[in-house]
C-alpha cells in the first residue's frame, strides 16, 4: 500500500462519454445545465463534448452550441475531444472558451480502429505526425498519448502486454520526432477488458520500461469492473483517472450492447476520500449533480454513492 498516491486527478468526462451514447434526444440547454453544475463541484477539468461525425454520433450533433453556452468557470478547464484533423480545425473555432491539448493517439486493435476512424494502424500512426505539425502550427501544446483499447478487445480479444509497450514507445517516438514532450500517457479500457491483474500486469511493464512515466486510466465499466480496476491502479500509483458523473456513457463502436461508461465519478471520489486520497472535489455536490444527470437523462443511472450516500451522516 505505500505506492497509494496522496492526491489524485480526477478528469470529468461524463457529459460527453454520456451525451454521445444516449439513445434519446437532449436539449441543448439541459446539457450545459449538467456542465454548468459539474464546474462548481471542485473538478478542474472537464470534456464536454466531441467534434467527430453528426450522421456517427447524433448525440453531439449540437457540440458547437454546447461549447458556446456554457459558462466558462475560473479554473476549470473545459475540454473537447476530435479524432482526426477535420474534428481539430472545429475545436479551433472555440479556442477562446476551449482548453485545447494536442494527444497522439494510437490503438492495440486495427479491427477497432477500422470500426472507430477507419484507418489501419500503419495509417494511424503516420496521421499522428501530420495532427502534431497541426498542433503546433496551431499554437496548440501536445501533452497526452492516449492508447485504445490497452487491456482487450471485442473484435481481436486479448492484448499481448508486449504490444502495449510497443504502442507507448512509437507514441513516445513521435512525440520526440517533433520536439514535444508528453506529460502522460493514458490507457484505455474501451471496450471494459482490463481486470485489476491486468491493470497491474500492463502498468508495472510500463514502470518497468519508463520508471517515471506519468500513466492515466480511462476505465469502462461494462463489466462491473472499473472501480476495482480504479483501486489498483491507485495500488500502482496511478494518480490520473477519466471519470463520468452517474456512470454516464459508453461507446458507441465498442459492438457490445451493455457497454457502459467510465468508472463512476462520485464512486471513485468516494473510495479515494475513505483512503485519505486528495481530489480537491465536493462530494456532496458532485452528488447532485449525478441526481441531474439522471433527471436530464430521463432514465436510472448506474452509480451507488448518489443513492447510499455518504458516510458522514452516520459518523455525525
């Protein structure tokens, strides 16, 4: 247990993991009502929306009228995701209300990555260079490797460890190509493969290959798995996590009719207040706003602290 970090990172990205995968319409406004009430709660950073393909994704048809209706809040940052260069050149149109960051992003599975962007991995990685002269022709600094599906995958199963490595040091390769220097790396379970052995198998390769590698989790949690998988990454001394309020979302090429969101964001604040770990968020606020996000859903969400509540009121 003396790896437990003493504070933790928590990004929020419930509204967009969660408003690209519902079914059902939302209104505009009930979206920023969600990210307006998220900015108050101690998060610092938050991703709102995606600009990827209306006719793929529906639910962020409407990302460029999120962005503008938002209320921007001093130190919070409120983030978009893009996966290709077209997704970049909207992103730009909002850097005035957007924190943009460059990420190279690779993944462990051409099968997903053909369902996902339509590239193969050869294609994958070439675009990389091309997206980080953007960026920094752009002014936009480059400080994430994100890698897909970093534990398995619905289409191709498991994922050697060995491949893992590799991935991160290509990421890293370019990264180095172009002058930049990432801040971190983070995994993602897209597809909710990773168990908490494997959490410990993929992490500790990469400690081993990159002792002071800072590593983020991105943690699906289809299979009921996420917040064990959470705890061991904070076993690991992982002080980064994407999280999503209510356990909102999923995704929606991940060919798995029970995919779920991320690990919940009031469950993993919870767990990591009970193990003296810093997150810097109102809980009770935080759990309101899971209470929203149900409402504006229109439908029971998956998360247990917002209907066990708290502890403090039996300890009081």
């Amino acid at each position: 247990m003396s790896d437990l970090p003493a504070s933790v990172r928590i990004s929020e990205e419930g509204p967009r993991e969660g408003f690209q995968f519902e079914k059902g319409f939302i209104p505009t406004a009930r979206k920023i009502e969600l990210i307006d009430a998220l900015a108050k709660t101690g998060l610092d950073h938050i991703q709102i929306v995606s600009f990827v393909n209306p006719k793929l994704v529906p639910g962020m048809a409407d990302a460029d009228d999120v962005v503008a209706g938002m209320t921007p809040q001093p130190g919070v940052a409120c983030a978009a995701l893009w996966l290709n260069e077209k997704g970049f050149e909207r992103a730009l149109q909002h850097d005035n209300r957007l924190a943009l960051v460059g990420s190279i992003q690779l993944c462990t599975s051409e099968k997903f990555l053909k369902r996902n962007q339509n590239r193969t991995m050869e294609q994958q990685l070439a675009a990389q260079h091309t997206i980080v002269e953007m960026y920094k022709k752009n002014g936009v600094p480059v400080e994430r490797g994100s890698l897909m599906a970093a534990f398995g995958c619905n289409f191709e199963g498991d994922i050697p460890v060995a491949r893992v490595v590799s991935l991160v040091g290509q990421m890293l390769d370019v990264a180095s190509a172009h002058g930049v220097t990432l801040k971190y790396v983070s995994l993602a379970d897209t597809m909710a493969w990773a168990t908490p052995l494997s959490i410990k198998r993929v992490v500790g390769a990469l400690r081993d290959r990159w002792p002071d590698l800072d590593i983020a989790l991105h943690l699906h949690d289809t299979r009921g798995m996420a917040i064990a998988n959470a705890y061991a990454g904070l076993e690991m001394g992982v002080r980064r996590f994407d999280a999503s309020v209510a356990g909102l979302g999923g995704c929606p090429f991940a060919g798995h009719k029970g995919a779920a969101g991320n690990v919940c964001t009031e469950d993993l604040v919870f767990m990591c207040h009970e193990m003296g770990i810093e997150t810097g968020i109102d809980l009770d606020a935080l759990i309101e706003c899971a209470r929203l996000a149900e409402d504006v859903v229109g439908h029971s969400l998956p998360g247990a602290v917002m209907k066990g509540g708290t502890l403090d009121q039996y300890r009081a």
